[in-house]
C-alpha cells in the first residue's frame, strides 16, 4: 500500500489517538449526578481492557513461539501474513521485508506492534522477527520486543522473547551465499531493510542517498563498488547496481556479472520504492522490466542517430562529388 508524504497513522497509533480522544471526553463531560459511580465504572472498564490487552498479548507472543519452535517456515509465513486480520485490529504489521539470498533460501525481517492500553494510555509492545529459512526449514530466528511506555515517553530496551540457529545448516547457507556471489554473506545486510529505490523522492524530489552514490559509482567507473551492491543480499542495492551497468553499458559486464543478474531477475519478491511524494512497494521484476525499457529505448535512439549521420554525410558526399 502507498505511503504519502505526510506522516500517515498506522493502526497502532489510531488506537493511541482513540483512547486520547476518549480520555479527553471522559474530562470534558459533564458529570453524572453520581460521580463516584461513573469514576468506579471508568475504572472497572480500564481493567477490564488492561486485563484482555494483556492476555491477547500473552496468547499472540505464545502463538508465533509455538509456530517458530516446530522449524516449519510456511506455518510461521501463513500466520504472519494474517496477523493484520487478527481480532483486535491493534495488532498491526509495521513493517515486513523478506530478502531472497539464493534458490530457496530466504531472510525475512518483521516488525509488528500491540496496542496495550494502560489507564487511558496507549502502550505499544513491538516485537521483531528475524528468520532466516531453506525451503520449508527454519534454520534461523530470533525473536525480540520492547514496549514503548508512553506515560513515561520512552522505549524500553529490547530483550530476547525467544532464539533458535542450526548451526551446521546455517553456517552452509554463509558458505553457499560466498560460493555463489564471491563475497562474504554480513549480517548486517542480510536484516537491514532502510534503504529505499527511486530517483527523485519526496516532496522536494531529492534523491536518495543510494541514487546519488550509484550517479557517483557511474561518473567515476567505480565497477568494484557496483559489484559489490550486485552481490548485496539486499535487492535495493543490486537493483541500483543494474541500474548503473545499464548507464554505463554492457561492455563493462564481465559474464559473471550476467550470471548474477540472471539470478536477481528470478527473485519474486517486492522492495520498497519512492517516486515523489508516493512511497510504496514494488516486484523486483517490473523494475527491472522498467530498467530494461530504458536500455533498450537508448540503444534504439542510438542506431537511429547513427542512421541519420550516415544518410546525411551520404547526401553530402554524393553533392560534392556532382560538383567537382
């Protein structure tokens, strides 16, 4: 779903501002000819949502722990991909990025949040997942939350709700990735997901810093920098890379270049892209197609350049030749 520029609430926050709001009334409203008795029911109803607030929590945390320790990454997928439909609707997905590495291997990097209301206050439990899969197997993740107290206007450190690695497999995933890409896997690239593809982005239609270092890349031939973002586990990055092979031409492609761009051509995943004030997500193979277009439009008005010189000085030629 596109993003515009403006700040746009998320499901989490439009419960925050509910209860605000409902605060707000409770204070405004003329009182009831019993004010103790509306006081003792505005309590009784706060304990009541802390209580169902925090046994949903509970149920959803043992939920996805129950899935992720049977190892089957499509149970822990499935679930993951309905949350948002989840009664109530302050669970809330804020942000998923799933990274394909090679064949069936796959990172996925989710952040979902829980609205907690607490004495009229909106509380917010985030929880991160890092899974790292090979087909149906889950050969990695790591699962973290924290709670954003607002009352007190600040986040409490992360701690560890759950974690799980198979050695041998995941170590051989490392070692594959090097085989196949001839650069190290780092961790830091597989589970970052902050990076974002387009060409003029936001409201000033700025660039973003990955645009102007590939413009860089391009200007100075830096081809060792390019091949590094080719061999990036982070589809971004390699699409920026083709971007850039595609400015400077195919000559300057070695043929394993063309083999990786093959493999990144097969992905079916989605990435994050900007175009002016519009932010939203895209499949790695319509920005290729879109990259692809390009080249080709380019390579077609060059033969028409060179065809229009060449009749050109052929009309030229034949004139002189008719006056000597």
């Amino acid at each position: 779903m596109a993003k515009a520029c403006a700040v746009l609430a998320s499901p989490i926050n439009k419960n925050i501002f509910v209860v605000r709001i409902g605060r707000k009334l409770k204070e405004d409203r003329r009182p009831s000819p019993s004010p103790n008795v509306v006081r003792h029911k505005m309590r009784v109803f706060t304990f009541v949502i802390l209580v169902l607030s925090l046994q949903i929590n509970a149920q959803e945390s043992s939920t996805i722990k129950k899935l992720l320790d049977q190892n089957s990454y499509p149970s822990v997928r499935s679930y993951i991909d309905s949350i948002s439909r989840i009664t109530p609707s302050s669970i809330s997905i804020e942000d998923d990025d799933t990274k394909v590495l090679f064949d069936e291997v796959v990172a996925r990097n989710i952040h979902f949040s829980q609205l907690i209301p607490y004495n009229g206050i909106g509380n917010v439990n985030n929880y991160r997942l890092n899974v790292l899969a090979n087909g149906n197997q889950i050969v990695y993740y790591r699962l973290t939350s924290n709670i954003y107290q607002e009352h007190k206007g600040k986040l409490s450190p992360a701690s560890i709700v759950d974690s799980f690695r198979n050695e041998s497999s995941y170590n051989k995933i490392f070692d594959d990735y090097e085989k196949i890409y001839e650069v190290p896997l780092t961790k830091d690239e597989l589970w970052s997901n902050d990076i974002v593809y387009g060409w003029s982005c936001g409201i000033a239609g700025g660039m973003p810093e990955e645009a102007k270092k590939t413009t860089r890349f391009v200007k100075l031939k830096q081809l060792d920098s390019i091949r590094n973002w080719l061999r990036s586990p982070n589809a971004v990055k390699q699409l920026y890379a083709i971007k850039a092979f595609s400015m400077l031409g195919d000559k300057f492609l070695s043929p394993r270049d063309k083999e990786i761009i093959k493999l990144i051509s097969q992905k079916n995943v989605s990435i994050p892209v900007c175009g002016g004030c519009i932010y939203s997500r895209q499949e790695v193979s319509e920005i290729l197609n879109v990259i692809n277009s390009k080249k080709a439009t380019k390579f077609s008005y060059g033969w028409i350049l060179a065809i229009t010189l060449l009749i050109l000085a052929s009309i030229v030629l034949y004139f002189r030749r008719r006056t000597t």
